[in-house]
C-alpha cells in the first residue's frame, strides 16, 4: 500500500486513484498537491476561476464594463469602472 504525505490540509491528491479534492474524506490515500493555485485574500485553494470570499469581496472597488467581472485592482480588468 502507497503512504500519504499530508503537509496542507485543504489540498489533496489521492495517490492510488489520482482523485483531486481540498478534503482528505473521500480519497483512499490522501496526498498534498505541490503547486496548488490560492486566492490571495482567503488563503483558499482555487478550485475554479470564479472564486469569491468574504475577504475579496470587502476590498472589491471596480468592475468591467463589458462582462461584469469583479475585482480589487482596475489592472485585472479590460474595461474597469470604479464602484
């Protein structure tokens, strides 16, 4: 049987089914995944493109003016517009 190597507990790789997930519960052989992307208000392990916590939305200041999209810094939008 592999041994699991736990480092970071929201951030696992199941070494026997290579099953990815931020909680070891559900994986037979949990592993840490070196290089995981994290948000850099929350700490939290970006499972998708759209993340949102609490911490991000409190510094939110701008949003695009073509799609919408949400941010702290005008530079990671197209088309910013302050709120």
């Amino acid at each position: 049987m592999k041994s699991a190597k736990k480092t970071d507990p929201s951030e696992y790789l199941c070494v026997s089914c290579g099953a990815p997930t931020t909680s070891k519960g559900h994986l037979c052989t949990p592993m840490n995944i070196a290089g995981t992307s994290r948000c850099g208000f929350c700490g939290g392990v970006l499972e998708n493109l759209h993340h949102f916590c609490k911490p991000k939305a409190e510094k939110l200041s701008f949003v695009c003016a073509c799609c919408g999209r949400t941010s702290a810094s005008e530079t990671e939008l197209c088309h910013p517009i302050k709120i």
